[in-house]
C-alpha cells in the first residue's frame, strides 16, 4: 500500500509500508538520496541529516555511493568485526564492573549503552576517546529535528574537527580507519574524508546506543524471555535479532513516517504513478510489523526467522551492521550471565523519549539489579 502523508517538515511525501514493497524500494536505484533541484524539493526534517538533499543525477549519486562503499566496507567486514569481540567484551566486562559499584538505581544509558559505542567507534576510527563530550554535543545537535541553525551547528562543528582530525592523521598516520582512508584516496580529497569520518562517528555510535537501551526495555519488560535467556545464553544472537526488529516500547516517531528516498525519475510503485522528484518515505519501522511476514508482530520472542530491515536492504545496506551486532550479543550476553535480577527501576512510561531526534530513544535509563 502506498499513501499520501505530510512529514515533520510540513511537506507532502508518499508513505510505503508493506513488507515485500518497503524491501523491494529500499534496494530500487531509482529512489536515491539526492535531488536534480534541492531548493525546490519536499523536504523530510530540518536536520541536516535528512533534511534538504543534496544536488546530483542519478549516476552521480551511484557513482559517489560506490566509491563510498569501496572506500569503507572493507574496514567493517564482518571477518574484521569479528576480531574485535574479545576486546568488545572486555570493554563491556569493564563498564558492568563500574556499573555496579554506583548506588541503585543507576543509569544505563549513561553507563553502558552510550559508552561501549562511542569507545569502540572512537578506537576504530583513531578519534581520541577524551573528546567524546565535544563531539556527543555536536552528533545530537546534528540529529536535532526541529531545528535547523542548531542542527547545522552540529554539522560544522564535527565536519571542522574531523578536518583538523584528518590533517593531523596525513602527518602521523595509525592503525586506525581514518589513516586508511587517507592512504587510500588522492591528495586533495581531505574534505570528502571528514565528511565520511563525520558520517561514521555519527553512524557508529547514536543508533547503537537506541538499540542498547531499547533492548534493556524489551528485556524488562517480558521476564520470560529474560529467565529463557539466562538459561540458555546461546539463543542471545537470535534475541538481539528480536530487538533490532521490534519496536521500542518508548514511541518516538509518528507512524506516518519511514526512511526518506527521491524519485530519480517518473516511477510506479503498486499501481500509483510517482511523478521524479517526489518524496517517498520507506516505512521500515511498519515493514518489521508487517503481519504477513512477522505472524503476532507485537509480540517480543526471538524468532527462527527474522529477516528485519533495521540495517536497510540492498546496495545501502548498513555498512556497520556486523559491528553493531559484536557490540549487542556482548552486551545481552553480559548482562544476562551476571545478574541474577536486572531490570528498569521505574515504570516505562516514566521514561523521558528523545522525541527531537532522529534516532529517538532514551534520555535515561535507571536500573536496578542483584549479582549471581
Ligand atoms: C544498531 C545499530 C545500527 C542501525 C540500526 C543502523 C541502521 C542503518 C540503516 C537503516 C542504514 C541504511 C540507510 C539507508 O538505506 O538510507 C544504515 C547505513 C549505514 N550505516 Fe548503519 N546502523 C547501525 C550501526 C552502524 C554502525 C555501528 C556503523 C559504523 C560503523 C554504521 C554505519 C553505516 C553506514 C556507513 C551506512 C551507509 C551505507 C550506505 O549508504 O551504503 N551503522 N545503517
């Protein structure tokens, strides 16, 4: 099904839902990111983030993206990922033993799900972890929705930093994401760097930490599954797959709203003539609810299978998806061998939601606990 709705912007846009449709546009090249005349375009937000678009064609768009990919994906292959677990889980080891010496209730958020991303982003990477206060004020501002001067702050603030970053990296390279991206690209191109180092900062952390915290709602919220868990620690890949689908028990979006694409071209989408230049939002949040393919979709509980859009589908899909997953089955599994009781120490609905951001989530997270 494919509706007209208005997005936070005020403009109008086409909404997808359905599972096999959303799929299917999210890996169609004729929807891109960019606009042939964004002065004139709808736009979803006014953050920078997906706000106004860019100004490309079609092949220009693809030809960028590519060089992306090629410039990236190799850093976060799953293989490489993979070697990061020991660490990943030394790192949480580390932030649950400080956890636990704070006075109950303590904060989550602030303890665990907001650190590990940051600290394993800013290790790959080579951003120096110290600077994480700086960069988290600028990587909130950027995902500020309604409002746009604040939101561009945030932007050039980081862009500005990793562009010191990146000069200062040309000089004395490391073993590190950034330096690598330097080698590999031609002089000059130390802009286009910063940009992608920005983006991966911003990607690399934000999102996680939604998950992090979502999953610790999840968990609390359905005890059953947390007993099946702690007896059987090995079903955990299969809960964290569980809580990247489902949907956070705190709502911070409206349902009229889904991942932003343009039409590149005059395009039909179920029988509905998409005119180029439109809008249409790719409602993932509704596709991982789509009954047909999730029967009782409400329902918390790992499933056989789970073939979520939560990382995207197709040629964007999530370049950081094996390491998100490092970092949750790390984190789940910690927790669920360690304490013998863990949960929210407060009713969800007292939770405050992130409402003006994109990635939503949680400002706190309290919790309480008892030690095995
Ligand atoms: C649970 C955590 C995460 C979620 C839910 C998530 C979600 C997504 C989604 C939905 C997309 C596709 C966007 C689109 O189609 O327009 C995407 C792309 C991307 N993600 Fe993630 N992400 C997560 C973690 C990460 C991490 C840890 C990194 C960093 C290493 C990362 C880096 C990227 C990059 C670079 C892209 C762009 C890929 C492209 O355009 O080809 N993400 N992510």
């Amino acid at each position: 099904m494919i509706k007209r709705v208005t997005t936070p912007a005020g403009d109008p846009a086409w909404l997808v839902t359905d599972y096999d449709l959303v799929k299917t546009l999210l890996a169609d090249r004729r929807l891109g990111r960019a606009h042939p005349d964004p002065d004139n375009a709808p736009k979803f937000s006014d953050s920078v983030l997906l706000g106004k678009p860019h100004k490309a064609t079609e092949e220009e768009e693809n030809e960028r993206h590519t060089w992306m990919r090629r410039m990236l994906a190799p850093s976060f292959s799953a293989r490489n990922m993979e070697q990061l677990r020991p660490g990943v889980r030394h790192l949480v080891d580390t932030l649950l033993d400080e956890l636990v010496e704070q006075p109950q209730p303590a904060d989550f958020h602030e303890a665990v799900s907001f650190k590990l991303p940051v600290l394993v982003i800013c290790e790959l990477l080579g951003v120096p972890y110290e600077d994480r206060e700086t960069f988290r004020r600028w990587s909130e501002a950027m995902s500020t929705l309604n409002d746009p001067r604040k939101s561009q702050d945030g932007f050039t603030n980081m862009w500005t930093y990793m562009g010191e970053l990146v000069e200062r990296k040309k000089k004395e390279p490391g073993d590190d994401v950034i330096s690598r991206l330097i080698e590999g690209t031609p002089p000059g191109q130390e802009e286009v760097i910063a940009q992608l180092s920005a983006g991966l900062l911003f990607a690399g952390h934000e999102t996680t930490v939604a998950v992090i915290d979502r999953g610790v709602m999840l968990l609390s919220l359905n005890p059953d599954q947390w007993d099946a868990l702690s007896k059987n620690p090995s079903t955990i890949p299969d809960a964290v797959e569980e809580i990247l689908r489902h949907p956070s028990p705190i709502s911070t979006r409206s349902e009229d709203s889904g991942m932003p694409r343009y039409a590149m071209s005059d395009i039909g989408i179920d029988g509905v003539h998409i005119p180029s230049g439109d809008l249409v939002l790719l409602g993932v949040l509704q596709a991982n609810r789509d009954e047909t393919r999730f029967p009782s979709p409400e329902t918390f509980t790992p499933r056989e299978t789970n073939p979520h859009l939560t990382f995207g589908h197709g040629p964007r899909f999530c370049i950081g998806a094996p390491l998100a997953r490092v970092e949750l089955t790390e984190v789940f599994t910690a927790v669920v061998t360690r304490f013998e009781t863990f949960g929210l120490a407060v009713d969800v609905s007292q939770l405050t939601p992130r409402k003006e951001l994109l990635v939503g989530g949680v400002a706190q997270l309290p919790v309480r606990w008892t030690v095995a």
